[in-house]
C-alpha cells in the first residue's frame, strides 16, 4: 500500500490520550495535606500515612472502589424456607474496602489511641479513602460519632466498646457477641420529618423488668415504626430515635437480641440513589424491635447531635476527599493529552482553570485538618467552643463548593469525562451527597446562629483564630471587618445566615492559607474569593497569579 492510504491500523492507534490515573501515592503527590498533617499535630503518622497513600493510589483498591459501584448490594429478605432474614449482600470488594477502614482505625482509631493528633491522622488518611470510594464511608462514619455516645450506657458499653474499637472486620452475619468487630448506624429520618425530627411518629413503649446485662438501667423498650432512611443496615446495631411520653428519645437497637434472636428490624426497600451506589440505602420498618435508652428520656436531640457533630465533621472530610480525587484526575489528564500544539496543562486558560481548582481543594484541605485537629482537644473549652461553630460552618461551605468543583474537573476530560468506564461520573453523583447527609444547608446555617447565640464565646474563640492572619493581606483585613460587622448586625440575620457561614468559612480557610501557606497561594486566594468582584466560575485568578508554582505544588512529579 503506498503513501497515500497508509494501513488502517495506523487510524486506530491511540497517539492523544491520558491513561489511567493508578499506582501513585495518594498522600505524597499532596503537598497541602502533609502540611496540615505536620501543623496539626500529627506529624508523627507521616510514614504511616504515606504507606497508607501508596494503598489507595494503587490499582488494586483503585479497581475495588470501582467494582463496589459497579455491583451493588442487593437485599435477601427471605433464606431458602420462607424464614425473614432481612440479609444485605455486597460485591467482595465493598467487603475489602470496609476491612481496609476499620484495619487502619478510620472508624473508631482516635478512641483506641487516643494520642495528640490521633483525629487528624484519621481524617488524613479518611481523605485519601474519599478519592476511591465513598459508600464504605457511611459505616465508618457513623461507628466514630457512636463511640462517645455509647460511652454513657456502661451497660451496653462493656459488651460492644471493645468490638467497636476493635481493628478486625467482621463481615458475618451473625449476633454481635459472637463477631470479632461491629459497626454502628442509624436511623433518624421519617416520612413526614425529614430534618425536622421531632415530627417523627415511631413510638417506644418501656416493657418488663432487668433481665439481660442490656436492660440494666433504663430497662428494655419496644419500638414501632418506620424509618424512611435507615443508613448501612448491614451494620450491628443502630441509633434510633422514637417518641415516649416525655418527647423524642434515643435508643440502642441491636440487629440481633441479647438471646441471639434477629430482632424486628424489616428492610422494606433498598433506595435508588442517584449515586452512593456501593452503600445500601434502606427504607426499614420496626415491629416490636428491642432497643434500650440512650441518655435522658425525652432529650433524644441532644443525644443524637452528640453522635451528629462527629459525623458533620466527616462530611467536611469526605468532601475534601471527593475534591482532591477530581482534582488529581484532572491535573493527571491535562499533563498527558495535548491540543493546539502544547499539552493541555501548559495553555494558559486551562492553567488559570486548574490552578483555581487546587486552590479550592487546598483550601478545603487546611479548613477540614484545622477543625479535626479541635476533636483532638476533647478538654479544652476554647476547641469545644471552636468545633460548635465551625463544624456546621465547614460543612456548609466545603459540601456546597464540592460539585462545582468535580463538575469542572469533568469538563476538564471533554467527552471522557462524560463516559461511565472513567472515574469522573461517579465521583459527580457522589459529589453532592454529603451537603445533604446529617443536615442541609439551611440547618448547617441555622446551627451556627444557634452557635453565636447560645454560645457567645465562640465567636471570640473564632476571632482569636483568624486574627494572627490580620494584616498581612489587605483583601483579607477588609474581609473581615465587614464579616465582624455582619456578625454582629441581629437584623434579619436568619435571612442573612448563609451568607454569614459562608463568609465564616471563608475566612478560616483564607486565615490558614495566609498564615501557612505559600505567598503565591495565600494572595491569590485573597483576591478571589474574599472580593467582590470575584468571577465565581474557576478559571477567573487575576493575571499575575503564579500559575505554575500553584500548579507544582498541587501535583508534583
């Protein structure tokens, strides 16, 4: 064949695309993360968490987060004789997956070792597990916030703390007292409440005397109802909420009785979510389930936000996770694929765009460390106070900025990233979930008012935070007078809260870039997202933004 019709082989050899973003190290291709892991006082877990990053960045678990998508549970309601079984079936990986987080503490760790940055170490390595898969994250979740819960039921705490804290994973289902290592979910969310759960009608009723090691105390309870989310049902035991006579309490409901009975927990249906594929979802019906109180009678919200606070904060950290996974896709793509002459990495527009995302991304990194490091401190009133109003502020903020940025690390791809064989649509359905899950935006906002107004110290202990920053970037000075301003303007606040949680964010996240961050960082962060004259969409850093230090520093060779 001659010159002119070259052999068609030559028309389908692949010469212009990126490969598959695999065998890295997830922590240390993350310069702002090893940062705030050494600022936050967990320096001592660097090479514990660089191991840990060489894990999740490898094509193995890589492949798992996939596969864990790809087949989702499914429910056995039913074994082969008619008998209720109420069974959840999962793909081996969503197994491998959930073994990898309770071997390496990310549910329960800071409370079996509870050393200075033991929260921090946690939330590190709980990020890197974001960017591969995020539905084996719920269990994880909610058995952490669990922890201090469970601590003020001695009773039940004897019995279920060691196989709480422990690191083996125990896929069975079986009676708790027979597992090596349990998991905790639960289930709040009804019909006809949504957010607003004391409108809940699920009732338990207190019934006989002591009997078992359980009913010490507060005695058994029966509970009837139904729960339109009850969160991981495969998991060992739930919190519950449910109304007595003196208002909405909480309950510790076991999927098997002390007797090693199932008890009367009924999967209805598995939801159909629009991502979050490898969790199950469930809609669950109590028939007479035995559960045995947790806290006071009648203050089942306080005893709930307990567990609460713990889980808003991992949706802070999840979220920074979804964050850098598409920001590393993107950062990966653009360094391999060329058009107009140059590799796309290296035109200036699509530097501005990806500069402006790791921007983001580092951002949301430095808020979510700063605040997990205010769990380490569980004695100290100033970091108390801190968590109370930040935790609400940064999930609001970090969750709502999550999709804007995965969407645009999908354009990024072109048309790939619009394919279901790559990463990035399954990291866009993932991507808004956490701004939803343990309270909206609005209830985020409306619990940092709650914060200032119940709590005025915290607003101090806020400012002491962000004022070592003062005076090293103009923008940044002006930001927060105004902020100080609206804090302290009553007037149509509750109108206004979005607007002040985001600033509140805002300016944690601009306090620790200029104190910690490098200069070229710092500035042009200032000079966005601080300014009124910001574009909004990325790609809008003004001209004399150092791109490439930006861009080195976000993905270093």
């Amino acid at each position: 064949m001659d010159a002119k019709h070259p052999p068609l082989i030559a028309t389908h050899e692949v010469l212009n695309q990126a490969h598959a973003l695999e065998n890295y190290n997830a922590y240390n291709r993350n310069l702002a993360l090893q940062e705030a892991v050494a600022r936050e006082h967990a320096g001592w877990a660097h090479e514990w968490l660089a191991e840990r990053g060489a894990e999740v960045g490898s094509a193995e678990w890589i492949e798992h987060g996939r596969l864990a998508n790809k087949f989702p549970p499914t429910p056995k309601l039913f074994d082969t004789y008619g008998n209720r079984c109420d069974e959840v079936e999962f793909h081996p990986s969503w197994h491998e997956c959930l073994g990898w987080l309770k071997r390496h503490g990310c549910d329960t760790g800071p409370w079996a070792d509870p050393r200075p940055g033991a929260h921090v170490a946690r939330a590190a390595a709980y990020i890197m597990f974001a960017e591969i898969e995020d539905g084996s994250l719920c269990p994880t979740t909610m058995t952490y916030g669990a922890v201090p819960v469970i601590r003020h039921m001695p009773e039940v705490a004897r019995d279920w703390l060691p196989k709480m804290l422990s690191r083996e994973y125990d896929r069975r289902f079986i009676p708790a007292q027979q597992k090596r290592g349990v998991l905790i979910g639960m289930g709040l969310t009804e019909k006809q409440g949504g957010s607003d759960v004391r409108a809940n009608t699920t009732r338990a009723e207190r019934v006989g005397s002591a009997t078992h090691a359980e009913d010490a105390g507060n005695g058994e309870w029966r509970i009837v109802g139904h729960k339109w989310f009850l969160s991981a049902p495969m998991c060992d035991a739930f919190l519950v909420t449910a109304q007595t006579v003196k208002g909405l309490s909480c309950f510790f409901v076991p999927r098997w009785t002390p007797e090693g009975h199932l008890n009367e927990i009924r999967i209805q249906r598995f939801k159909d979510k629009m991502g979050d594929r490898s969790n199950a979802g469930t809609e669950a019906e109590f028939w007479g389930s035995r559960g045995w109180l947790v806290g006071e009678e009648g203050r089942g919200i306080p005893t709930v936000l307990e567990m609460g606070v713990y889980t808003r904060l991992d949706c802070a950290i999840g979220s920074s996770g979804i964050m850098r996974a598409a920001l590393s896709q993107a950062l990966h793509h653009t360094g391999l694929r060329a058009a107009f002459g140059k590799l796309l990495r290296k035109q200036p527009l699509m530097m501005n765009v990806l500069a402006d995302m790791a921007l983001e991304s580092e951002a949301a990194t430095a808020l979510s460390m700063r605040l997990a490091r205010a769990f380490d401190a569980q004695e100290d009133e100033g970091e108390t106070l801190l968590r109370r109003i930040l935790t609400p502020a940064a999930k609001f903020w970090v969750c709502k900025r999550c999709p804007t940025l995965v969407a645009e690390a999908m354009e990024v791809h072109g048309g790939n990233g619009y394919v279901e064989e790559g990463p990035m649509p399954r990291l866009f359905r993932q991507s808004p979930l956490n701004s939803i899950w343990e309270g909206s935006g609005n209830v985020m906002c409306l619990d940092v008012l709650r914060a200032m107004g119940r709590h005025p110290r915290s607003v101090e202990v806020l400012t002491a935070e962000i004022e070592p920053a003062l005076g090293r970037n103009a923008a940044f000075d002006l930001f927060i007078a105004r902020l100080q301003k609206d804090i302290q303007d009553q007037d149509g606040i509750e109108t206004r809260a979005r607007r002040v949680t985001q600033d509140i964010a805002l300016a944690m996240q601009a306090a620790l870039l200029v104190r910690f961050a490098p200069s070229y960082v710092s500035e042009a962060f200032c000079a966005t997202r601080l300014s009124g004259d910001w574009g909004h969409a990325f790609g809008t850093l003004p001209k004399n933004t150092d791109f490439e230090a930006i861009l080195q520093r976000a993905w270093p060779l």
